[in-house]
C-alpha cells in the first residue's frame, strides 16, 4: 500500500487534478472572521474596564431592531432595483468596500486637485502683483525720465535762444559796419568836393552809424558774456548728447508701459467668443467675416453698407510689423486724433484683429490677439467718460491683399453708435 501511495503521488497527471480542486478562499468568510475577532476584542476590553458583562438586554434588543431595520431598507432597496430593472444588492460585503476604497480614493484626489488649484491661482495672484509692482516702478521711471527731459530741454531752448539771439546781432553789426564803411568811402568822395551841409549830413550819419555799431558790439558781448554764464559750449554740447542718449531709454520705457499695460487689460477687454459680446457689435462681427472672398471694391462698398444697416464705421486701421504688436508713438498720435471728435457717451468702439495667412494658425491667433489688445488697450486710455472698447479675433485672412500678406497684418477700429 504504501508503494502505491508514493506512485500515486509522483504521478503529475494524477497530482494534477488535486490542485485544480482546491477550495478558493470565502472573501465573506473571511470578513466575518475578521469582523468577529475585532468584536470579542472589543467584548474583552469592555469586560476588563467595566468588569460586568459586556452586554445588557438592552443592548441586544437595540442590536436587534437595528439589524431588523437594516434588513426591512436592504428588502425595500432590492425591490425598488428590481422594479427599474436593476440586479439586488450584493450579499457580500465587498461591494460598499469597494464603494468606500473609490469614495476614499475621490476624496483624496478632489483634495489634491483643490491643493493644486489653490496653489495655481496663487501663482497667478503673485503674477498680477509682479506685473503691477513692474508697471509702478516703470511708471515712477518714466515720471523721473520725463522731468529730467524737460529740464534738458528747458535749458537747451535757454541756450538757443541765447544764440539765436547773438547770430541776429552779429548779422546787424555787420550791416552796421558795412554802412559805416560805405559811408566813409562816399565821405572820402566827397571830401574832393565838399560842401558844408553834404559834409556835416555825412559826419553826422556817420556818427549815428559808429554809435549804433557800438550799441550793437556792447550787446553782442553782454549776449556772449550771458550765454557762456548760463550754458557754457561745452555744457550745451554735454546737454545735447545727453538728451539724445535719454531719447532711447525713454522710448523702451514707454513700448514696456504699452506692453504690460494691454497685458493687464487682456482679461477685460480681449473676448474669446464673438458670442459674448453685446448684441450690436456682434452683428457685426458676423457681417465682417461673411466678407472673405470679396476683392478691395466688393470690400468698399460692403463697409457703406454697414454703416448704413449697423450704424457702424471704422475709425481707423492699425497695421502691425511681422511679429511685432507694437504701437509707435505717432500712430498713438493717430488713434488721438480719430477719437478726439467721438463725444458721444453711448459709443461702442469695436476692434477687429486680422492676420495673414502665412504661418502657424495658433500662432497667428495667439499674436493677432496681442495686437487688439494693444490697440484697445491705447483707444480705452483716450476715449470718453461713458464709452465702451473690446477686442475680438475675427480669423487669418487675404481680403486686404492676396499679395502683400503684410497688408493683412491689421486691427480696424469700428464705432458703433447706439
């Protein structure tokens, strides 16, 4: 017997079957084990602190009632389920584990994810300050920059005036002694053949004239005395070439003002979607982009029309380096003088960013936006009291030229009048 045992064990087709039947752990099993350990645990930790029975009548009519309870919702639940359609609650308790694991694991990533908001919007926060704190040191730069311009100039105009003023006297002092030489030569002339009165006319025009040359030196040098007192020549050369290496810095300071000033306009004036806008500029966006394949006469008379049906006009059109969304200063100057007769309060101002259609669509979105922006940022510092201004990206486009692709690297501002 014991030799058919051990063949019997070390034949792997019979071992075989042996494992494949082996009895798989009861998970149900296995929870009520747990589940009774921890309550005689907790039994015992009762009896040792309170030395009395750990259970009163009491108690077990309440656990009771409470089972009773939770069986009478579980029959009430499974009915409704099966009324929809839907399979009974599972038996095992496995299920509202896995319920509690995923709420578990729910919780803590809303958590992490409210962290990680947190943290961004503080970021952003700190970012806004940062560009704040850069457009006030900017400011208080260009203000000191400024005084320091208008000082120079005040003493440059001193100066040339001074000097205009000596070149005005050094020409009559010319003229003087040019009289006075002619009219010693005519004296000599007629010396030959004088007669008392053409003698005392001339000794006395002469005398007049070397007394007005006089007068005319004595200011001359006091003039020179007072311009090399105030500004002397080399002062007036140091002011000059000072002014001139200010210019620079003052215009870098002004694009970097431009620049973070339409940066912190971006979020208030730039809109995403047309749809947003008020119903009047939004009719008239529809209107422009419907405009695509039209040439520059088709394009002429469409615009009449729009003014005509949408009460709209374009104000100006600001074109834009490749690249660049920059505004020089005379188109500042421009943008001034466009708005300087819309008073009306009730104005809506409308600006319309194009690009061409070369190179990467984001791209070209992304820098056609800076470009409204920019350009509504400046129409939003000038405009009146009352007056609204938005920007909008309308799309890349040939209609301005299907050559020159520059031409299309525009912003237009329009004026609704409500």
């Amino acid at each position: 017997m014991e030799n058919q045992e051990s063949t019997t064990s070390s034949t792997p087709e019979q071992a075989a079957p042996v494992v494949a039947t082996k009895p798989a752990a009861n998970p149900a099993l296995t929870t009520g084990l747990i589940i009774l350990v921890v309550v005689l645990l907790f039994i015992m930790l009762m009896f040792s602190m309170n030395g009395q029975s750990p259970f009163s009548k009491k108690d077990s009519s309440d656990l009771t009632e409470l089972k009773a309870r939770n069986a009478q919702l579980r029959a009430d639940t499974n009915a409704i389920r099966q009324s929809r359609g839907e399979a009974p609650l599972p038996e095992s308790a496995h299920s509202a584990r896995s319920m509690a694991d995923r709420l578990q694991r729910d919780a803590v990533s809303l958590a992490a994810l409210t962290s990680q908001w947190e943290k961004e919007l503080a970021q952003k926060d700190a970012a806004m300050r940062k560009l704040e704190s850069e457009l006030n040191a900017h400011s208080q730069n260009s203000q000191q920059l400024y005084a320091q311009i208008a000082t120079l100039q005040k003493e440059l105009a001193q100066a040339g005036n001074a000097s205009a003023e000596v070149t005005r006297l050094q020409n009559d002092l010319k003229i003087a002694e040019n009289q006075a030489a002619m009219l010693r030569k005519q004296l000599t002339e007629f010396q030959s053949r004088p007669t008392n009165e053409q003698l005392a006319s001339l000794n006395k025009m002469l005398d007049v004239s070397i007394a007005k040359e006089k007068q005319l030196q004595q200011q001359v040098n006091a003039l020179r005395e007072d311009a090399k007192n105030s500004v002397e020549r080399k002062k007036y050369s140091d002011v000059v070439a000072e002014l001139e290496q200010l210019r620079p810095r003052v215009n870098q300071q002004r694009y970097e003002i431009q620049r973070l000033r339409a940066q912190l306009d971006r979020t208030r004036l730039f809109i995403e979607s047309y749809k947003d806008l008020p119903a009047e500029a939004a009719a008239l966006f529809e209107r422009l982009r419907t405009l695509e394949n039209t040439n520059p006469q088709q394009l002429a008379a469409a615009y009449q029309n729009i003014g005509t049906t949408l009460n709209a006009r374009i104000v100006l059109r600001q074109e834009f380096a490749t690249g660049s969304s920059q505004i020089t200063f005379d188109r500042e100057a421009l943008i001034r003088q466009a708005l300087s007769t819309k008073k009306d309060p009730d104005t809506f101002f409308l600006v319309v960013g194009y690009a061409s259609k070369t190179g990467d669509a984001k791209s070209n979105r992304e820098l056609s936006a800076k470009r409204a922006t920019t350009v509504a940022s400046v129409v939003n510092t000038m405009k009146e009291s009352g007056q609204q201004v938005k920007a909008v990206y309308l799309g890349q486009t040939s209609r301005f030229s299907t050559e020159d692709h520059t031409q299309n690297q525009i912003c237009e501002v329009w004026e609704i009048v409500k």
